[in-house]
C-alpha cells in the first residue's frame, strides 16, 4: 500500500475504504470484508450511525491497532468546545480504541474554532494522531487556516475525476494540507465515471476498469481515496490500482474530464446550511 506523509510525519494510506450510508447493522460485515482484501485505512463520522459496527470489525480482524488507520469526523451537532470533547470521546468508545489516527470537522458550519480547540487538545493529548477538516472550500479554508494554532493536515473534499479540485490546491499547499477524496468514484449527484470511455480506453492498456483508473489519477496525484462498496468482489477491484501507472499523457488526459472544479456541492448555500444545522446525532 502507497502511503502519503502528512505535515506531522504520519504515514497515511493513499487508499481506504469508506462506510458513507453503510447501514449500522452492514458496517460490521463491509468493514471486515475490507480488511480481509487489504484495506487499512477506514473512514467513518460521528454522523454515519456506524462508528460501532467499525469498532466491532477491527477487534474481531485480529489486525494490530498500529496497522490501521481509523478516520471520523466530528458533526455539527457537536460543534463548540466542550460538547466537541465529549463527542471525541464517545467516538473513542464506540470505535472501541485508546486513539483516532485522523480527526476531521465534518462541515464548515456552527463553532469550527471551539470544535478545533477540543481536537488541538485531544491532539496534544496522543487521543487523536492527526487533525483536519472536511468540505472547507478554499475561502473558508484560507480563513480557516489562518487562525488556528495546529494547521489541519487534511481537508477532505468531493473529488474525483469530474470534480478535480484544482483552484484549491495551491491554498492547501500554504500549510502542507493533503487532500483526501469522497466520492472518488461519483454517487451523490455524480454519475458516469466508471462508464467513462475514456476512462475505459485507458484501462484496457493497462488490463483495468474505468473505475481502477479514476482511483489510479487521484492516488498518483497524492490524493486519498476513499471508495465505498458492500461487494467484496467490487472492494478488491478498487484496491487492486497499485500495480500499474499513468503516464503523463494519461494524466493529461482524464484531467480534462474535469466539469466541476470545486465540487458539485455548494456550501455556500443557506438551504444546504440549514439543512446540515438541523441534522442531530
């Protein structure tokens, strides 16, 4: 597995498997499915209802706590220091580990500065390995960034092949922030990746999908992906990109494929707001 290095010196696998919409009673068997495929890295949020299921998987895998890579994320629900902290630690206990290897602010919304004070301590405390944000665009990001003492190490965007997150990058590289990627494949809104031709063409001269190639670009740009599936046989394809490469041409190519730069979501909506602040867990 091809790792990348975050601005703290931890080692984070390029590739994981995420458990968006994963039912709580389907997490358990899809999170064990893909650790018996390789998959190390895993990427759930306080939101997702599955934390435990999680939790239950990596305990009955038998794999060393140090050979993973748990992600969640705080919700807004939770934002503000003190109900932030409490938050943590219940993640802590439902993901049924002493540490998180990667903590993120889930949404841009409510008291992101009370919530970053809770993780900088639970940061400063050895709970959390590794801090950052997810769905800041590059102006709240930039605002973001510039008052916080522990520059996030992540932010984790919509991007994929359609959505390429371009405009940003140069802004995430001013506090050496890595990106990682949801929908890396499309869902949400997003279709025709991995019906691609293009996509497709490329593969066939490399004996992979179009769905192995997107995954391919984002990784050899040095972007997480996080691919979701409930098919073993679907999780195994999406972690078998590692043995070819894209030459510089290829790159080229499927960049243009770009439609949406930032994404095809926008946070700046007051609709899309509310409707994230009203959401409890």
């Amino acid at each position: 597995m091809e790792k990348i290095q975050l601005a703290n010196g931890v080692a984070m696998p390029l590739l994981g498997y995420g458990v968006f919409l994963v039912p709580s009673d389907e997490c358990e068997r899809c999170v064990s499915d893909a650790l018996k495929v390789g998959y190390r890295l895993i990427d759930t949020a306080q939101a997702y209802g599955n934390e435990e299921g999680v939790g239950r998987a990596w305990r009955k895998s038998g794999i060393a706590r140090q050979e993973l890579f748990l992600v969640t994320k705080v919700w807004v629900s939770h934002a503000g220091e003190a109900k932030a902290a409490a938050s943590i630690e219940e993640s802590l206990r439902k993901l049924d580990t002493d540490y998180i290897d990667l903590l993120l602010i889930h949404q841009p919304y409510g008291d992101v500065f009370g919530t970053w004070r809770a993780m900088e301590k639970a940061y400063k405390d050895g709970k959390v390995r590794a801090i950052g944000v997810s769905n800041f665009q590059a102006g709240r990001f930039f605002d973001f960034a510039h008052f916080v003492d522990v520059k996030p190490m992540v932010n984790q965007l919509q991007c994929n092949v359609l959505a390429q997150q371009n405009d940003i990058q140069p802004i995430l590289a001013e506090t050496d922030t890595k990106t990682m990627a949801w929908g890396p494949l499309g869902g949400q809104g997003v279709d025709g990746i991995i019906e691609s031709d293009l996509l497709a063409n490329i593969g066939q001269k490399h004996g992979k999908s179009a769905a192995q190639v997107a995954l391919r670009w984002l990784t050899q740009r040095g972007i997480v992906a996080i691919p979701k599936s409930s098919h073993i046989e679907r999780m195994q394809q999406n972690f078998d990109i590692f043995d070819f490469s894209l030459t510089q041409d290829e790159m080229n190519q499927v960049a243009t494929m770009n439609q949406s730069d930032a994404g095809f979501r926008d946070f700046t909506s007051p609709d899309f707001a509310k409707h994230i602040i009203n959401y409890t867990v």
